[in-house]
C-alpha cells in the first residue's frame, strides 16, 4: 500500500484560461504514477472577480461554472462539467479528491440593504468605537444568473455578523451588525478574528447552518469527493465543522480525509483548535513551514535538530499534515514565505521521508510556477516521491545529533529486499554521519539517488556504514540495485 502523499493541484498564477481542470483531468495517470494518492483542488465555484478569481472570493457555492454570473460561465479552472470529469479521471486512477471549502465569507452581493451596525476598532475587534448607526451593506445574494436552480434561497443581512464598507459614506471600516457581536471561540488576533472579509458568515443563524448544511449534501452528492481542505478555520466558530462533517461522513457512508488551514505559528493555538473540534481535523503544520523558512534564510546559523521543535508534527504526529509551500507562501501573496531553492529538497526530504505526518506537495514546486519564472524542483523531487511511494518504510531511527548536520535511517522491512534508505542533510559544510539501517541489510552496498555524493557506502554485518554529505547539501542512500533499477 502507497505511503499517503497529496499533491496540492494548483498554484496562485496559473493562467485564468478556464482550462485547469481539463489539465487535472489529463494528468491523472502521470500523478497516480508519480506515487501520489491524493489530490486537493482548489475551490470549485463561482467567485467574486469571475474568471480572475482564485476562488476564495466566493460568490455561490452552487455554480461549479454553470451559469453566467460575474461576467463568466466558467470559472477560473473550468466548467462544472469539466471539474466531474476531472474528479471522475482522479478517481479511475485510484487518486483521492479533496475539496476547497470556504465558508468563512460571502463577496460580490448583487444588491445592498441599510443594516443597523456598530464599528469596530480593526486592530482590537473587542473594542467598539461607534453607537448603533444605519450603514448600507453589500449583503443580498439573489443569484440572478441561476434563477433559483438548486436552491432558491437569498442570502441576507441576517445571515452574516459585519462586512468591511459602508457603500453610503464610501467609509472601510470594520462594522458588525445589530447587537450581534462576534463569535467568541476563534483566534483572538486583533482581539477576536471572526471577521476575515465580504460578507463574515454568522454560524449563530440558524438558517446560515442549515443553507450550508444543504449545500454540503448537494455537493457531495454531486463530485463524489474523498474529503475537504477547510479554508481559514481560524476564524470561524471553532466546533462548528463538527455536525457539518459528521453529516457529510454519514451520507458517505465511510470516514472523509479533513484538513484545516489554520494560519499560526504558535502550536499552542493549533493544539487548542484540535481539542475543541472533535479531534475529526488534520491541520497544516505551519510551525514546520516557517522552522524550513528561517532554516533557508540563515546562511547555515540554523540549528538543525531543531527543526523538528515546536511543531504539530512533533506534537500531535497523527494529526500533522507537513507542507513546503503552498498557494498563500508563494512569492507576491500576503503570506509570502517562500522557501529558498537551495533548501527545497532539504524540506521535501524532511517531509516526503519520514513516518510522520501526511505530506502535501505544492503544485508550483512540482510544475514551477511560469508567472514568475520559477522552475520545478525536477528530478530530486521525483526520486523522493518514488522513494516515498516503493519503499517499506519500516522504523525510524534519528540521528539528530548535530547542529549543522543530521540524519536518519528508514530500517525496512524483511519481507522488502529493496528497503532500507539512509538520509543524510546539511545546511552549512560537508561530513558524514555513522549510522545502522539494519542487519538484514548487511554486506549490502547503498548509494545517494539524488546523486549529490558519488560514494558507495558497503554496510558491515550489523548494517552500519557511514554516510557522505557534500557542503549545503542532501543525500539519500539505497540499495544499489534499486539505484540500477531507476535509471
């Protein structure tokens, strides 16, 4: 059986073309191929900007690129029967699917109400500055383009807490309607940080839970996914997704993969979010993300048995998924933590090679990212990949024991004459490491198949060899045969 590995199928700057998901539906074998078991695509309906929109603008969950809305019939990826077809592609060649949820927010209203309203400090959200005051608000969400197709509710005030602009006084500020307030469990950055953007969805409405709970079935009736990517849970009531994604998991009839995005350095907030949504969550390790970023950008001053430190996979291993980069770190975006190249293959190897944690690969690091003329990390990534995807992986064994220079071995298995793998990483000079992979290996000769170190490495009969590293460098040790077989 595959190592789990999830390939994340977009970037940011992909081409607003409306041809992505003919492109999914295309790659399918080589992604099964390159030993991937899943894909996350990116969020499926129509959004605010039409054509241009990434996606996380949402503007009706119920147009997957169906009708002419926002200037558009397709969305940036596609028509909804291309996004079935590409689902279906995914699915023949035994990939998972995982989808976009974003529920944080409405944008783009059609029509605008007058709301009683009271503003809020935008960078302390508990303290209110204005009395109760009339604003007009982008609310109204009629779909006009889709004439009730589906589901023919119309989304007003009521069902969101506070919007950005007040369209009367042409003023941005931070407003919350009526006496609603803001949810209380979300991250208290800036106070309390319910709202994001658009229109801030109130998951306290009875009527918001249940549109979103109808959606969800007619959804996932609809693509047959395999599980959903949660878009800024942060700021949302933070046990809401429990019913939600129970509901989803009895119409399926069996467990869904679930990850949130909960943008936070600080893994005591990551650990708070599990324990409060029912443990039915995985999370993206974003404290690993930026121990990879300040690791590349410290001209090798980086403790490298750290890098493991303060992170979800460490913490909370079963519940980790690891990440290089993603759609948010890549270079322009308000995140923008973009993992320099020369320590790529050190994060991927560091992810892709261990028993810990789901990892996800960024479409932009497997495909480059043209936009802004970066290449794909190429054949290092596709080795790891392999790697990940043939070998028994069998126990770990770490040999964190200095700051410049670690190391860890994968024993296999007996029952797997080609395991056995050896790794070996640097962020400052070159060395070797002593270590035992395992004594059915004995006598056996293993190589680097990133081909960074030319040694041959002939462990003893105990299976213990000492392993190269050239300066700033990874190498990753295997049999000689399976090297052979490779090529």
């Amino acid at each position: 059986m595959k190592n789990k590995t999830i390939l994340q199928g977009f970037e940011w700057d992909l081409p607003a073309d409306a041809t992505h998901w003919q492109t999914m539906q295309q790659k399918a074998k080589e992604l099964h191929d390159l030993g991937f078991t899943a894909v996350w695509l990116p969020p499926a309906y129509k959004a605010s900007s039409g054509i241009e929109d990434v996606g996380y603008g949402v503007y009706d969950h119920y147009d997957l690129g169906e009708f002419d809305q926002k200037g558009t019939v397709p969305t940036k990826y596609g028509t909804k029967d291309d996004y079935i077809q590409a689902i279906q592609a995914l699915h023949d060649n035994e990939l998972e699917v995982y989808a976009d949820i974003v529920f944080n927010h409405l944008m783009g209203a059609d029509e605008t109400e007058t709301v009683p309203a009271v503003q809020y400090n935008a960078d302390d959200r508990t303290e209110v500055v204005s009395g109760e005051e009339e604003i007009e608000a982008w609310t109204k969400f009629t779909y006009p383009g889709r004439n009730g197709q589906y589901n023919d509710y119309i989304w007003t005030w009521k069902n969101f807490s506070g919007v950005d602009y007040d369209a009367r006084t042409k003023e941005h500020a931070i407003f919350n309607f009526a006496d609603k307030g803001w949810d209380q469990e979300v991250d208290k950055e800036d106070g309390n940080f319910d709202y994001l953007m658009g229109c801030d969805l109130d998951m306290e409405n009875p009527e918001t839970v249940e549109q979103l709970d109808k959606w969800g079935k007619w959804y996932q009736e609809l693509t047959e996914v395999d599980g959903y990517r949660l878009d800024a849970v942060k700021h949302i009531q933070f046990d809401y997704y429990v019913d939600w994604l129970i509901n989803r998991r009895e119409e399926k009839g069996k467990s869904l993969f679930v990850v949130g995005e909960y943008w936070s350095n600080e893994l005591e907030k990551l650990e708070t979010y599990l324990d409060s949504s029912g443990n039915l969550i995985y999370l993206f390790d974003v404290p690993l993300h930026f121990n990879f970023y300040e690791a590349a950008n410290s001209n090798g001053e980086f403790d490298m048995t750290q890098i493991f430190a303060n992170t979800l996979v460490d913490s909370r291993e079963d519940f980790a998924v690891t990440f290089v980069d993603n759609h948010d770190t890549q270079k322009g975006q308000s995140l923008e933590s973009w993992i320099d190249g020369w320590f790529k293959v050190h994060a991927y190897t560091l992810t892709l090679l261990r028993k810990q944690g789901i990892p996800v690969v960024f479409w932009g690091d497997l495909y480059g990212i043209p936009k802004q003329e970066i290449q794909p990390v190429g054949d290092d990534l596709h080795a790891l990949l392999k790697l990940r995807n043939q070998t028994d992986f069998g126990n770990q064994i770490d040999y964190f024991d200095n700051p410049d220079c670690i190391g860890w071995v994968l024993t296999g298995d007996f029952e797997d004459p080609n395991s056995g793998v050896a790794v070996v990483m640097t962020n400052g000079k070159g060395g070797e490491k002593e270590m035992t992979i395992s004594a059915i290996h004995r006598d056996k000769t293993f190589v680097d198949i990133l081909g960074n170190n030319e040694t041959k490495v002939v462990l003893d009969k105990n299976g213990k060899g000492v392993f190269p590293v050239n300066d700033g460098q990874v190498s990753v040790y295997v049999q000689e045969e399976v090297a052979k077989q490779w090529q």
